[in-house]
C-alpha cells in the first residue's frame, strides 16, 4: 500500500488506516476482529487511531498487536478517564496517559491528540481561548519531554474551531471526522487548508459517514424520511445513478475521493471482517478517482453546501428515528 507524509512529523503513514473506535469487544466479536486487524496490516496498513471513549479498543488493540513485529504508528487521545474526568488536572490528564500506555501494552504512542477539543460541554480544556491556555498544553510538553509521545494532535467533528486551533501552530496532527467525504465538504472548505499551511499532518475520519456511504439504500431514499430534506433526497439518488454510470460501489468511490485530495495523509477505516478490509483495501489501491468524476462529484455536492438542521450528525438508515438520542 502506498504512504504517504503526515505533516511536519516526517512519519510515514499509509493511505487507508485503521479506526479503532469499532474495533472493541462491545458488540463483536473478538476473533473476527483480531483476524481483521492483522490481515489489514499485512496489507500494509501501519497507522492506527483510537481512543479512550471508544469502548474497550485500547485494551483490545494492545492484544492484538502484542507480539507484531512490524513497525507502527499509534495514535491515541485524552479524556473519558479517570471518572469523573476533569481537564484541568494534570493528575487526570497523567492518569489518562498512564493507563492507554498500559493498555496498548506499549511505552509510548506517536501520537496523543486532544480529543474534541473544540466541543463545549464536553470537556473544558482550555482556561483561555485567545490565545489558547490550559493544563494540558503544559502536560503534552511534559510527554514530549518524557519520550511518552512523539507528537500532539486534535481531533474533533466541528471544522472551524479545529481550524482556529490548527492556526495556533501547537499540534502537528488533525483528524477531522464526518465532515469530508463525498457529499460532505465543510472541512475541505474549513480545517484542511489552514492545516495543509501549518504542515500538519491530516488525518480523515468516518470518510463514509459512519455507514451512510457504505451502503445503498436506494428504497429507503426514495420513500423519505422526516430527517431526511427533499435536497439530500435529491442529492442522494443522483449519487447512486453515478455509482451506476461508472460502475462503481459505494464504499470504493467514497475512500478514494478523500484519497483524491493530496493534502490528506490518511483515510481511517473500520475493521469488521476480513473481507471488508480486503476490499477497502483494493479499492484505495486503484487510485485518486478521474478528474471528470470528481469534478462531477464537486457539482453534486455543491448542491446541499451545509447540514440541513433536521439531519442527523450520523444517517440513521435501516433504523427508527425519533430525534436526538432516539434513534432505534
């Protein structure tokens, strides 16, 4: 698989990556996983996210990766421990560290990002905002010192307040989620050209929406639904006619468009099953999409600019939605 530069790091990192926030014991099944994760870095895929809050993928990424000889990347975060979490400790902010180290059974990781650092309510890092002030700017220093990390990072869904963050020149890796794929463009227009002149690394995440790009739903778009605007309605069957017109699926068409952009250094993915990551795999593997259909892609697009307000963050196909936190 190809590799491409994250940032200022000098870090190699392969075009497809590996999401840990699926990969857990929460609802699957560990041998499927286990087998999944080893055949994608077999594939060559070397660079590996996850987090605290995301399950128990910490500890389980430190079982499957004991014992692997080959070289990776680790990236992981801040926050979600201990409980209840408080970002103005140091003490928190070390605890959090010690124990995603002695889970992924590891001395160190290349990469600690602040997680969603831009999201109020969820964790209040900063004591200042302008400029940018906290505990845990001195902590990550201190790592750094220390040969815990190698590299700082942010990692969030809300593109302009990591945009501003990036301008700070503190962090040397994004990763932007649900917010850069084929129909959904705001960081392309918001964080990845300030980062991409901060030389940071850029890091996607969820490129196909979290299964809304994964999968065709064709019968469920046509019928509607009360999220569901008459725009991306529209928007969403004239996508599937150009699946038909190229002879293309959907998960290959939306991994390598965000591959398509150079300034990206990596596209996460989740790892199910062996054969999923063996055909994601493929798929980046035949390159950037064609200049006519990515232009094509820019059009379809530009027709639904922003979020319209009733649509959820994550499209709730193949499931019953009753508002916010109510789907089924």
């Amino acid at each position: 698989m190809k590799r491409r530069k994250l940032g200022r790091t000098g870090l190699e990192v392969s075009e497809l990556s590996l999401g840990g926030l699926f990969v857990s014991s929460v609802g699957g099944d560990f041998a499927q996983g286990r087998q999944a994760t080893l055949r994608a870095l077999e594939l060559g895929v070397n660079y590996i996210d996850t987090a605290p809050t995301y399950a128990d993928s910490e500890e389980v990424l430190g079982k499957f990766l004991e014992g692997v000889p080959a070289p990776l990347v680790l990236s992981t975060k801040l926050g979600g421990r201990p409980k209840p979490f408080e970002p103005q400790s140091k003490d928190h902010l070390r605890r959090s560290l010690e124990e995603s180290l002695r889970l992924l059974r590891r001395d160190r990781v290349d990469i600690l990002m602040v997680h969603e650092p831009e999201r109020p309510g969820q964790y209040e890092w900063w004591t200042r905002m302008t400029p940018y002030e906290g505990p845990v700017l001195e902590v990550l220093a201190e790592f750094k010192r220390e040969g815990l990390i190698r590299f700082t990072g942010i990692g969030g869904t809300t593109v302009y307040h990591l945009a501003d963050l990036a301008r700070t020149g503190i962090f040397d890796v994004v990763l932007t989620a649900f917010n850069y794929s084929l129909l959904w463009r705001e960081a392309g227009e918001g964080v990845i050209p300030v980062a991409q002149a901060q030389g940071m690394g850029i890091v996607v995440g969820s490129p196909l929406q979290q299964g809304a790009l994964a999968r065709r739903c064709d019968e469920e778009v046509r019928r509607g639904a009360r999220w569901l605007s008459p725009q991306r309605q529209a928007q969403l069957l004239d996508l599937y006619t150009l699946l038909d017109e190229w002879d293309m699926g959907l998960p290959e068409m939306g991994l390598r468009f965000v591959l398509s952009n150079p300034a990206v250094s990596c596209t996460l993915m989740g790892a199910r099953s062996v054969a999923e990551v063996e055909a994601n795999v493929a798929a980046v593997e035949r390159g950037p999409l064609p200049q006519e259909l990515l232009a094509k892609l820019d059009q379809l697009a530009a027709r639904v600019p922003f979020r319209p307000c009733e649509e959820p963050a994550v499209l709730p196909f193949g499931r019953e939605y009753r508002g916010p936190g109510g789907v089924r």
